[in-house]
C-alpha cells in the first residue's frame, strides 16, 4: 500500500516532511494513474546532504573493511528477503513486468552481497625500492563524498552497482534518482537504515535535477561524480566536473549490434535476440539496437524471429505471462515512433508491428516491432532507439560486419552468435565494445567490469574494478636511517 504522499529526502538519518510547495506527482506508466507525490528538493537540501556526508566521512572511511562489510550484509539479505514487495513498488513506477522487477531486486540485493565480500580486500602495495634507504607503499583510500546520479531503467539495480562498491571503499554518498522512480531508491535507502548504516553515510535527494546537479558540481567537498545515464548529461557533467577536476565515472548510452554468422544456432540467437531486444521493453542500455544476420541465414531467421515476436504479449506488469509493459513517459513512445518513421521513409519495410498499441490500458504503449531492408543511414542504425523495434540486415563477411559494428561513437556492448571457437575470440578482439557477449547477450553479472568505451562511458562498474573507481592510490615514500 503506497500512501498518498512518500517522503524522499533523507538526509544525515532524518526523512524531511514533504513541502506542500515543493512536490511532485509520481504516475503509473501502464494506467497514467497518480501513484503518490514525492518532494520535490534542489540546491539547498543538496549542500545539507553534502555536509552531512563530509562529516559522517570522517569515522566511515576510518572503519575497518570489516565493520563497513557488516552494514552491507546486513543490507543485501534484508533487499534480498523483501525482493517480491520492493519488486510490486518498481513495477508501478516503472512499468516492467513484476517477475523481471522482482529479478532486479534481487540482482541489486546481489550487488550488495558482493561489496560485502569486497570491502575487506581492498589491498595496497609494498614496493621493492631501488633506493636502500626507502621504503614504499601504495596505500589505497576512499576517495570521498560521492555524488551519484541514476536513471529510471534500472531503477534498483543502477543504485546498489554504485552506492555499494562507494560504501564499501569507504566514501560518503548523496544519491539523486530519476524523478520518475524515486520510489525504489527511498526503498532502498530504508533498507540501508534498516541495516544500522550510520546517519550522513548515504543521503538522498529528489527533485530539481539542474539545482542537485550544480550544488554537486560545484562543491568542492564532493570529490567524485558518479552518472548512469545517457551519453548527453554524462559530457555536460564530465565538463562541468573539469572545473575542480573532481573525478568522473560515467555508464552512458549504447547501441548493441548483434552479429548472427551462418554457424549460429537459430533457436538459440533468436530466443537471445527476443531476450535482448524485449527485456524491459527495449529500455536497457546492452540491449540489441541493430541486428545484422549473415545473408546465408536471413530468410529462415527474419521469418523464425517475426512469428515470436508476434507472439508476445504487452500489458500491465502485474498480469501473468507479460513479455512487454510500457515505454517510460510519451518522450520515449515518440522517440520510438519517429526511428520506426524515419526508417519506413527512407525504404524500410514492416515485417510486424510499427504503432501504438490500441490495448485497454492507456498508458505508453508500442508494439514490438520488426523491420527489414534497413539500410545504414536510417536514424534507427545509429541512434540509441530505446524501445522494442529490431532492424534486420544482411551481411556477407566477417570484415564487413565488424566494420558495420564498429561505425558508432558508442562502445558499451557488441552480441556475436557463432559455434566457432576462433571467430567468435577473433571478432570479439577487433570488436570496438567494453563487453563483448559470445552466445549471450546477459554480460552484467556483481563479479564483473561492467562499462563502455569511446562515448559510452569511462570507468567499470561490478568486480574489484567497481570499488577501485571509488579509491585512491597513495604513495607513502619513506626515508629510513641507515645503522
Ligand atoms: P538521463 O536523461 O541522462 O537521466 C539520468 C539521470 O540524470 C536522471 O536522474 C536525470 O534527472 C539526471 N540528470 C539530467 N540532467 C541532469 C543535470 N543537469 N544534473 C544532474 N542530473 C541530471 O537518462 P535516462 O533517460 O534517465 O536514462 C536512459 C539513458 O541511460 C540511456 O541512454 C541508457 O543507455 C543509459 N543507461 C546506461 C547504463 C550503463 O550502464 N551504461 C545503464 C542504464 C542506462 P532528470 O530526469 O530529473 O533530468
């Protein structure tokens, strides 16, 4: 039962009232029905949570790794255990179906459980001097009170793959979501409270994303920026955090091409193309944006791939045996709707779908969508299109796929599907992508470097990577007396 007003700012151990004068409305995108109102903060609320973070830095960071892991098992079974409720929350908000949000849920509880583990081993270096009267060491240290910034796709899971290495290292946090799913991140931040985190390590701001983002850029005792989001707001936050040269992590837009070769297993890269084009309706940053089949395959695969997706099934989250919900906001179904037109006049053809869907349910949805005969100058091929349409080309060879591939200023995930050891090791060498898929189109996993390159992104997300980006390296040099 989600009530009528849900407070949201938390700041140094404390939720403020909500403001009759600053709030904002939070809506269902599968019904357009009001869910609750949220507050809605800015700049001042901001600099309250930054100095509650300075100051709750100073004993956080002294903890040991140890005590800072308890907090974080603490959190991680507590998420865990209430993943079905957090999961109903997320799918009013956001619209996806309630198994894939009770599945986020429990993926963000595993980004939890895996920093848990993490935060005692964050090991320095004792370096073999040249110098016999030295003695050095590398000692690694949090790096401070971290800003972080996240989006609406994700929006358990994109919190805990930041927030929990940040905490971990022993930085301080202020988190701004998405104004469109505050409800999941306040979620999340009762379940840190719930697991005894100490008041001012992890604050929370909503509102007025340009005040929370200057008060965050420009004080100088926020030391790191941490962005989810799209490659746009990533550069206007990597420049303006030039300013104080504070340090920048930046996961950004995509556009996936998946690569099917003549030795794929049909059945097998279909259902992974379904899974990776329709997963959250297309609103995922390594889903697949372009399709390109090896032209010996095209005619079976186009004809295999049409007939499933025609079977899908949209609706709201919370019925059974839903493939697709809806689009985030009327923004998204425009986006949609624009790349489906600009490709449909500039030759394409509609193998299925291509419109609104005329359900019962008013809110923001498309139909999944299949076109062919696209050709590379369409928006669609080199746009991130972030909802649930494939375009299909041909290919002949594999340079000439790479080439098609490589052809984007993005860099985040590539997909290959080939039963050929050395091809798939060859193409995924020359492949321009921070994570490479072979036969799988899932690669974001605690345990692993999530992150793009070129204008996709700068840092990794996940493994031991992950809390690294949240450390410094000093250099203790010390002279010793000789006897
Ligand atoms: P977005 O428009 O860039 O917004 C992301 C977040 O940034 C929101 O909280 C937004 O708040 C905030 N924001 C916008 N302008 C800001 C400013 N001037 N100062 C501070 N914060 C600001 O992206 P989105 O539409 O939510 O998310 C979709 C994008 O995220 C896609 O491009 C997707 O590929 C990318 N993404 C990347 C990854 C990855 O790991 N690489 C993962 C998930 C999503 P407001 O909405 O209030 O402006």
């Amino acid at each position: 039962m989600i009530e009528k007003q849900t407070k949201s700012i938390f700041i140094n151990g404390v939720w403020s009232e909500i403001d009759p004068e600053a709030k904002v409305a939070i809506y269902n995108p599968a019904t357009m029905e009001k869910i609750t109102e949220v507050a809605y903060g800015g700049k001042k609320e901001t600099e309250k949570a930054i100095e509650a973070a300075k100051e709750a830095f100073k004993s956080w960071s002294r903890k040991t790794g140890r005590e800072r892991s308890r907090v974080l098992y603490k959190a991680a079974h507590l998420l865990e255990e209430d993943a079905e409720r957090i999961g109903r929350i997320l799918t009013t908000e956001q619209g996806k179906p309630l198994a894939e949000a009770i599945g986020e849920v429990k993926g963000a509880a595993a980004f939890l459980l895996w920093y848990a583990e993490e935060a005692s081993r964050a090991y320095g270096e004792w370096l073999p001097s040249s110098i016999p009267s030295k003695r050095m060491i590398v000692m690694p240290q949090a790096i401070g009170v971290v800003g972080a910034i996240t989006p609406w796709n994700f929006p358990a899971s994109m919190i805990t793959r930041k927030v929990a290495p940040a905490l971990a290292a022993g930085c301080t946090v202020v988190l701004k979501p998405a104004p469109e799913t505050p409800l999941s991140a306040i979620e999340i931040l009762k379940i840190f409270e719930a697991a005894g985190i100490p008041k001012g390590v992890i604050n929370l701001v909503t509102g007025n994303a340009e005040e929370i983002g200057e008060a965050l850029l420009t004080n100088k005792d926020v030391r790191m920026i941490t962005f989810t989001g799209s490659t746009i707001v990533g550069k206007y936050l990597m420049k303006e955090s030039a300013d104080q040269v504070k340090k920048v992590a930046l996961e950004l837009g995509g556009h996936a091409p998946f690569i099917a070769f003549e030795d794929a297993d049909l059945e097998k890269a279909i259902s992974n193309v379904l899974a990776s084009k329709f997963r959250n309706n297309g609103q995922t940053c390594i889903c697949t944006n372009r399709l390109y089949v090896h032209e010996s395959i095209l005619k079976p695969f186009t004809e295999l791939l049409m007939k499933k997706i025609q079977n899908l099934k949209l609706g709201n989250g919370f019925e059974e045996d839903i493939d697709l919900g809806p689009l985030i906001n009327e923004q998204a179904l425009e986006k949609v709707e624009s790349h489906v037109q600009d490709a449909l006049d500039k030759g394409a053809r509609l193998a299925t779908g291509g419109k609104r869907w005329e359900g019962e349910l008013s809110g923001n949805f498309f139909e999944p969508t299949l076109l062919t005969g696209v050709e590379d100058q369409m928006k669609i091929m080199f746009e991130e299109t972030f909802g649930p349409v494939i375009p299909i080309q041909s290919f002949t060879d594999e340079d000439e796929v790479i080439q098609k591939a490589n052809d984007t200023d993005y860099g985040l995930a590539a997909f290959i599907f080939t039963e050929n050891t050395s091809r798939s090791l060859r193409v995924a060498e020359q492949l321009e992508y921070g994570m490479i898929g072979v036969n799988d189109v899932f690669p974001a996993t605690p345990e692993a470097p999530f992150g793009g390159i070129k204008q996709s992104g700068i840092g990794k997300e996940g493994g031991y990577y992950g809390m690294e980006d949240f450390m410094e390296k000093k250099f203790v040099s010390i002279g010793m007396d000789q006897e």
